[in-house]
C-alpha cells in the first residue's frame, strides 16, 4: 500500500535524482507523506487557497503580482516575452490530506536565440506546522525536473541552465535571511557575486509616494548541465546576464517599463563593465561556516546600489559589525 502523497511510479513533479545529495532522504519523504501537484485552474478553489498562501507572506512586502496577473499566468502556461524569450510558468502545492500546506511557483524561461534556461523560482511558502518536514527541500529540487522537461518539448535538446531564487541579503536582525540561505547552500546553490550583478526587483505594488523603486537581492543560483559543476567558482557574463535578462523581461508582463528599467539598466551596466567572468561565491552550509556570508550582509550589498533601489529599508551598518551579530547570533 503506498503512501498518501505517492503513486506507484515516479512522481509526475519530481525525479529525485535532481534534488542536491543532501535533499535528497527529505524530499523522498516528502513525496510519500504529502499530495504535491500542480494547479491548473485559475478559478478553482486550490488557485484561490494557494494565491492566499502566498499573499499573506509575500505581498504586504511587495513581493507578490496581483490575483489577476498569477491566474493569468496558470491560464496560458506559455508566457511570451519577445526578442526570442518565453516562460512556462507553474504552481504547485502541496496538501496533508485535506490541510494546504506549502505552496511554490516558478517561471522555466528560455532564452531561445542565445540557447540558455532560466528556472526562476518565484515563491516558495511552507506552512509552520511542516517545516523540516522535507517538503522545502522537495520545493528546492522539483523545478529542475519540470525545467529539463519543458526544454525537452519546447526546444528538442538540453541547455545550459541556471536555477536561480532570489533571496534578501543577510540582515542578523531577522535570522530568517541567513536561514534561507544555509538552507540553499546544503543544496547545491551558490550566489552570483553582487558586486557584479547587483540585482533589485522592481516594486510590484503602486506607492507614489514611495522614495524607492526597487527592492535589492542576491541571485542565489544552481547551474545545470555545466562541465566541473560540483567545482563551478565562476560564469562567464553572458551566462551570468541570462538571469537579469530573463527576470525583467517576465516583469515587464505586468509592470510599466519605467518602473522595469532602473533596475535593468544598473545591473547590466555593473555585469558589462569588464568581460571578466563573474564569481560564484560559496554559501554556508551549516554554522562554522557562516563566514562566507560576509559579502552578503546589508552593510556589503546595500551600498552597491543607488538610493531608490535599497528597497524600502534603506539602512545598513558596518559589514564587519553586521557579520559580528550573525556569528555572535549564531554562536550557541
């Protein structure tokens, strides 16, 4: 007898073999205790729980589209950007029975004249009650199976790839940024060193009385289908400049070019200031090695950028302070 969130062949979502060594046990567990599918009906009762899920976490802080642009995306799948790029886009969720519990979204785009992929994973939500449960990890690895499925029928062949997250730099106020990132760097992600791609995203909400425009983060990436990838330090730019590409392109679906374009325009000038490849800089894995958060602090990342794309927390203090808190905060 098989367990509830398992058939008896592979999982439609998720082929393990994708998931970091250290994933791996988790994510399997994950798949035999939950149901985890993808929702494809934008006016059913599972979109209307799962946008919820997602909203009452991500979009007081501007992180999250509106109802209308997420249903649209289930709606057509198939997002055309233009010049050659086009996402897929998918929602999955996961239920204990009949309890929603976790929600991920993420974009497979594609780069179709410069032969690259682009997995974006947009959000990912798991309820309290299953934290450590395995489904994070589950989350972390199913878009690459979904990605290697979705070039296989939209271009016939494998691509270079990059799983990219985007993840706030590390603040030692709110512990939760440096959780999220040990949590990635125990799966195989590293991040795409700032100073050369200082990335922000534009600000989903309408604030006209805002004094930013962006919200500063890490690219936190994965890349697939790479020679060396277990010693990968480095990318060459125009690999690099994929992530970038390929983001603001999908925002400029539902965003105004103006509030797109800052954003574009200074970390494509930041990425093309030398041909030199960009670095992959190491994340944590667990805490004797939280060190190598150092660039990533608030203190490091913030002051990369200009004032109206810090986001809407602005301030920042010294990186070497900022790194004593999170050893210190850490420590025990």
């Amino acid at each position: 007898m098989t367990a509830p969130g398992t058939s008896a062949g592979p999982h439609p979502l998720l082929d393990l073999d994708d998931a970091a060594p250290l994933d791996r046990d988790k994510a399997a567990e994950a798949l035999r205790r939950l149901r985890i599918a993808e929702v494809r009906d934008p006016d059913g009762p599972e979109f209307a729980a799962a946008y919820e899920m997602l909203a009452g976490f991500f979009l007081a802080n501007g992180e999250l589209e509106e109802r209308g642009a997420l249903a649209g995306f289930v709606r057509d799948r198939v997002l055309a950007f233009g010049e050659g790029l086009e996402g897929v886009y998918h929602l999955v969720a996961a239920w204990d029975g009949d309890q929603l519990v976790g929600v991920r979204d993420c974009y497979v785009d594609i780069d179709h004249v410069r032969g690259v992929c682009v997995v974006a994973l947009s959000h990912s939500y798991v309820a309290p009650s299953h934290r450590r449960s395995g489904l994070a990890a589950a989350f972390r690895a199913l878009p690459v199976t979904l990605a290697r499925r979705v070039v296989a029928e939209r271009v016939g062949r494998p691509l270079p790839t990059l799983v990219v997250a985007e993840m706030e730099p590390v603040d030692p106020a709110q512990p939760e940024t440096i959780v999220r990132l040990l949590a990635y760097g125990r799966s195989g992600f590293r991040v795409l060193d700032p100073v050369r791609v200082p990335y922000s995203q534009p600000e989903f909400r309408d604030l006209p009385d805002a004094a930013h425009t962006a919200i500063p983060l890490l690219g936190v990436v994965r890349p697939i289908g790479l020679d060396g990838l277990t010693e990968l330090t480095e990318l060459p730019v125009h690999l690099a400049a994929s992530f970038p590409r390929l983001f603001h392109a999908c925002h400029r679906l539902y965003l105004p070019d103006a509030k797109v374009s800052p954003s574009e325009r200074h970390v494509t000038a930041a990425l093309h200031a030398t041909p030199a490849p960009v670095s992959l800089l190491p994340l944590p894995t667990a805490r004797d090695t939280l060190a190598r958060l150092a660039p990533l602090v608030r203190g490091a990342v913030l002051p990369l950028f200009p004032p109206p794309l810090r986001g809407p927390n602005p301030g920042f203090g010294d990186p070497a302070e900022e790194l004593e808190g999170v050893l210190a905060g850490w420590s025990g």
